[in-house]
C-alpha cells in the first residue's frame, strides 16, 4: 500500500524543481530499512533462533510513530483543488509545504493541471478504463516495463550471490553478515547520490545509462564465477565482489528509485493511482517469478544463471531506450 500511495503523494506536494529528488527519497528510505534490517539481523543483535522475534518487533515501531506523525503531514494541494474543488484549504496546505506565503506561481500550476483534466471534481480512473485508454497506453506500459526491469534486473541473484563471493574472495564466514552491512550501506549511500543526480540527468539516462553498465557486469560476473568455481581464488573472488559492488551502485541510482516515481510523473492526477498500480503489480509479479524458478535456474546453470539477466536488462533497455519519454521538469 505504501508502495502506491506515497510515491504520488510526493510527486503532488513537491515543487517541479525538486520533484524528482523528493521522489527518489522514497528509495530512500527502503534502502535504508534494508540496512537497519541487516544490522538487526547481526547474531549479538537478533540473528540467533531465541531473539529474532524481537528484531521483528521492530518492524512495529516506525508504523505506530507514523500514526501520530501522518496528523501533521499537509494534505495534496492538488487533491484538493483537483478533487475537491477546496482552493482555500489549498493554499492553507501550499504555504505550509514550501514554507513560504508566496505560493502563487505553484497555485497556478495547479489551476492550469486541473483546467487540463477538466475543472474541479477529477474523478479518478479505474484500472480498466487505464487499461482500455489509448491517451495512457504507453505511460501505463513504461511504468509497467520499468517495474519488471526493476524486479527482472537481477539484483536480488547478485545479492544471493555475494556471501559466496565474499567467501571466495577470503573473507571469514563469520565476518560475512558485516560484507553484506557493507553492501547495504553502499546501497544506500549509492541512492544518495541519486538525489543530486536525479534532477541533472534526467529519468531516462539515469535509467538507461546505468543499466547498460549492469549487462556488462552480468558478462563479467558470468565469466569469474564459472572460472572460479573449482579454483577458489582469492584475487578473483575480490574482483567478483567489485564488480557485485559496482552492480548495487548501477542499480542504486536507476533502476532502484526511479520506477516508484515515474508513474506519478509521466501521468495526470486522474490515471496516477491506477497505473502506479499497474507497475506495482508487474513488480511484484516480476518479484514472485524470480523467487519460485531462480533456485532452480541457478542450481541448473550455475554462475550461467547471470546471463538470462543479461537478456532480461537488454530487453528492458531496448523498450525504454525507444519508449521512455523523460518526465524532467515537465507537467
């Protein structure tokens, strides 16, 4: 739920000057849950068989500050204009969020969106009528392949991959649970510097660019894997973990925090809920076929498994590369 109703509300608070870097914040905050969760999950913490329900406790905590905290969130100036015709409620909410009282400028973007979709009272559209619409065809499918190129890329193999990598490279096990924090923190650390690079590049090359680095590494990692996997070398192991680096990096600041906010962008206010509903399913579609055949697939080929990756991300970069219209600085 919070998948689909956080990333439009941001894209509907924020000013077009930073919409893409309050956007990627959403990213954010799921990379750094990640790393909490690996911290937590650390044997003197809550890793062992008598205190991980403890670490899942925790997964109560923030929802029950959020509570409290959503009473002081403003609401969407453009739900209340657009949906309900409140102008002065508007206002009120505008000059909250940009803590100014000149919210002119940002009041008459507002207006003009809503005189596009047709006055006051936008009734949102249903799944189906986005579906049947060719005005929202290639948004709804953009969002959608950019959904599955996010599930489909590959990174949940590279992580499944990386506490044998950094076994390889010489790493103790018992000093693995603390390689993988490190990966988390690059993880976030990378989406960090996505927020600065967000509104310079643009969605699409920020998208693309790095995704074509990511089918270079699948080539690599194919070849180390596969050529390591009787030598256990060190040299090679640590060039393995480089290059599993570099891969969270190249994910990091694409494909990770742009598919959440690009549906809320590339649509008007009626269609957003429903095709960031549509990509949210192709996600956890994408999510549910790599789970139940990527065991599978990796005890069959091996370090070879790599390559349908590469198959999947060309395939991606291809559809995006002709199909993505950049959402920068437009309305």
């Amino acid at each position: 739920m919070a998948c689909a109703v956080v990333p439009p509300f941001i894209n509907e608070i924020s000013s077009q000057r930073v919409r893409g870097t309050a956007g990627a914040g959403f990213q954010l905050s799921l990379t750094i849950g990640i790393l909490v969760a690996q911290i937590v999950g650390l044997p003197f913490i809550a890793g062992t068989c008598e205190r991980w329900g403890w670490g899942l406790s925790i997964v109560f905590l923030l929802p029950l500050v959020g509570v409290f905290v959503l009473f002081l969130i403003p609401n969407s100036p453009t739900q209340m204009i657009g949906t309900y015709n409140n102008e002065e409620q508007a206002i009120i909410d505008l000059k909250k969020l940009r803590g100014t009282n000149n919210v002119q400028a940002d009041l008459e973007l507002i207006r003009e969106q809503t005189r596009q979709t047709g006055g006051g009272k936008t009734e949102s559209l249903s799944i189906p009528q986005v579906l049947t619409s060719a005005h929202y065809r290639w948004p709804m499918l953009t969002t959608v392949v950019l959904q599955f190129a996010q599930a489909l890329s590959g990174v949940n193999a590279v992580f499944f991959y990386s506490s044998k990598m950094f076994e390889k490279a010489g790493i103790p096990k018992g000093y693995i649970p603390y390689a993988n924090i490190g990966t988390g923190a690059i993880n976030v650390l990378a989406t960090i510097v996505s927020l600065f690079l967000i509104e310079k590049l643009g969605r699409k090359k920020l998208v693309i660019y790095p995704m074509i680095v990511m089918i270079f590494v699948f080539g690599v990692l194919t070849a180390l894997v596969e050529y390591n996997e009787s030598r256990n070398n060190a040299v090679l192991g640590f060039i393995s973990v480089i290059f599993i680096l570099l891969f969270i990096v190249c994910f990091a600041v694409g494909l990770g925090p742009i598919p959440f906010l690009y549906g809320s962008e590339v649509c008007r206010p009626e269609a957003r809920d429903s095709v960031q509903s549509l990509g949210l399913i192709a996600n956890y579609i994408g999510n549910i076929l790599l789970s139940l055949f990527f065991p599978m697939l990796n005890s069959m080929l091996g370090g070879y498994v790599f390559l349908i990756f590469v198959l999947f991300v060309a395939a991606h970069v291809a559809f995006l590369w002709f199909k993505m219209p950049e959402t920068k600085n437009k309305s």
